[in-house]
C-alpha cells in the first residue's frame, strides 16, 4: 500500500486555522425577548439569536436553522404572539419587488395585522397589495393618489389603528432595512413603554452597507436633533417604532407638520414632550436590498428647517 499523498491526508485544523463554524455554533438561543435584548446589547447578531418564548428548544432551533438555509431568518417555530391586538404599518412607494415578502416575512415571526399605505404607485405596488389583501385577511390597504409623504402616511396608518381598536401600531420599512426577525422584540419591549425605537445608535445597534455619505448624513441629523431637542433620544430618525395607540389618542396628530425624516423626530419628540416613556432597542440596520431610496434633498431641507422650531411649537404636558 501506498503512502497517502498530501492531498489525501487527513485533514487536522491548525492551531492557527480553527474550524470553519457551523451554522449550529453561530446560532444563539435565549430563553425570552429581555435576554434578547441583553444579548443583542452585547453584540449579538439577532439574525443568529434563537428567542425560545415557550417553544421547544430543540424545535425551534431546527426551525431557526431552516429559515437561515433558505433565506428568511430565524423563523420560529409558529409566529411569536404578542399580548396586544398589533398592527404594523408599511407605507410604499415603487416597492413591488419587497412588498409581497416583507409581508410574508413579518407573518413569519409575528402573529399581527399588516396595513399597507400605497401613494398610487406607479410600479403596481398597490395592485400587489390588494392581491395580499384579498388572500388573507390579515393585511388591509389604503390607497391614496399621488406620492404625499412619510408623515401622512403614517398618521392615516395611525388613525386606522385607533379606529379600529388596535393595542399597538409599529412603524416599518418595505425595504427589508427593518429586519422582520426584530419585530417581535421592538413589540414586547413595548408594555411599560408607550413608544419602543429599533434603534441605530445605543449600543449594540449598527447600520449595514450605507456608504460614508450615508452613514454622516444620518448621525449628522441625529447630532442635530439630539443637540435642538435635548430629548434623551439617540436615534431620532429610525422609522422602525411601536406605539402604544392610547397614547396616539393624547397627541394633537392634525398639529403633526412634518413629512419627510422629520416625521420622526417629531413624532419621538411630541411623545417625550407628552410625558410619554420612550425605550430604544438596539438593531442592525440594513441597506435596501432592491428598489430605490426615497430619500431627496427636500426631505433633508424639511428637517434642517423644523427641528429648531419644535421646542417652541410643541408643549410639555404631564401624561
Ligand atoms: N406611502 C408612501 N410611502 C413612502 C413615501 N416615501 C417613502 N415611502 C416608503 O417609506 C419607506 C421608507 O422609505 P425609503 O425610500 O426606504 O427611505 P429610507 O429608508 O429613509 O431610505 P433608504 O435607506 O435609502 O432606503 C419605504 O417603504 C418607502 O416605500 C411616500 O411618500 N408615501
Ligand atoms: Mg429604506
């Protein structure tokens, strides 16, 4: 018999060369969403965090690593469920190739209603949506004509949810920047808080993929914010939030000015200013994976102007 070749020698790692990782040893369960959140604080990717909430923990992992092989995440095994009846709200424009998934993907990881706020979208979206509507009654449309604003989309999403008895109205992205594994987390933060931000900029928070124009444009607004405002709140523009909609109903929502960005620094700050209990969570933050952005120099000029007025213009008033 032949001496082995070196190729055909057993491999042994070197000291120098661990391992490659399996996707097993990445994956990381915690027994609930407040070790999820401490987890993610110290530096945990929640893409790879496993939140037990009561399921079996060999189950879910087994689900968890199936969601990760075929792209959607750590699914659990059925849709978390939170205590209070919750409505997300997607405002689109031109999102065709994201809408039908994120709304796929948000039922994945939490049992929720999902409305869509379509400004006529020229590519169909609102078509899209309407399709979803009709298969599952779950998710609603608004349509309304012509592209008119972050801001007023969100208010009619808003308003819908108080209409119609909601707990709790979240705030997302159709762009998956808003991981659909980190909804759940931002809903259950929400029981002693009436206003919960996935948040960018406390620790174990990040942004993935912005180029540097993009990252200084967007810590450059929230150095503004936070130095105008002084309102305690790190990451003032995140459009990933939870409202506790009985809160809504105290706010003057018609005093509301803002459209772009700038809706949610006001939005943040008329709830700090109302006596409101605001937490931030930390997420990854990712850049859109298709489409394209919405962001205009207006939409920058809208919060550069506002932001200074808004200690004037919004009074401080006890809960
Ligand atoms: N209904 C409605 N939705 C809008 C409008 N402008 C933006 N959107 C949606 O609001 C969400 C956020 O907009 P984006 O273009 O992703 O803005 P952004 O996340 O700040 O910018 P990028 O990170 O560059 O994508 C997306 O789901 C958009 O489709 C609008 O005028 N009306
Ligand atoms: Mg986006």
């Amino acid at each position: 018999m032949s001496e082995p070749t070196r190729a055909e020698a057993p491999r042994r790692p070197s000291p120098a060369q661990p391992a490659p990782r399996t996707l097993d040893q990445e994956l990381r369960t915690v027994a609930d969403f407040a070790a999820a959140e401490l987890a993610v604080r110290d530096g945990c990717d929640s893409a790879r965090l496993v939140v037990l909430a009561g399921q079996d923990p060999a189950a879910a992992l087994a689900a968890a690593r199936q969601g990760i092989a075929d792209g959607r995440g750590p699914v659990p095994l059925r849709p978390h469920r939170a205590p209070w009846r919750t409505l997300v709200v997607i405002p689109t424009y031109n999102e065709q190739e994201n809408l039908a998934a994120i709304v796929r993907a948000i039922h994945c990881f939490l049992d929720c209603d999902v409305l869509v706020v379509d400004d006529g979208s020229p590519d169909g979206t609102g078509a899209i949506a309407d399709r979803l509507a009709a298969a599952d009654d779950r998710v609603h449309v608004l349509h309304r004509q012509g592209k008119q604003g972050l801001g007023t989309a969100y208010i009619a999403g808003f308003r819908f949810a108080m209409e119609r008895g909601y707990q709790r109205v979240c705030e997302m992205d159709a762009d998956f920047s808003h991981a659909p594994w980190d909804l759940p987390r931002v809903v259950m933060a929400s029981a002693d808080h009436e206003l919960v931000i996935g948040s960018r900029y406390v620790k174990g928070g990040c942004t993935v993929g912005w180029d540097w124009k993009r990252r200084m444009l967007s810590r450059g607004a929230n150095l503004y914010a936070r130095l105008w405002l002084a309102s305690g709140v790190r990451d003032n523009t995140a459009g990933f939030r939870c409202f506790h909609t009985d809160a809504l109903r105290r706010l003057d929502l018609g005093a509301v000015a803002a459209q772009g960005y700038a809706f949610q620094i006001e939005m943040a700050f008329r709830m700090v200013r109302a006596g409101f209990r605001v937490r931030e969570v930390p997420i990854h933050f990712v850049d859109r994976r298709v489409g394209k952005s919405k962001m205009d120099g207006r939409i920058a000029r809208e919060a550069l102007l506002l932001v200074p007025k808004l200690r004037g213009k919004v009074a401080r008033s006890a809960r």
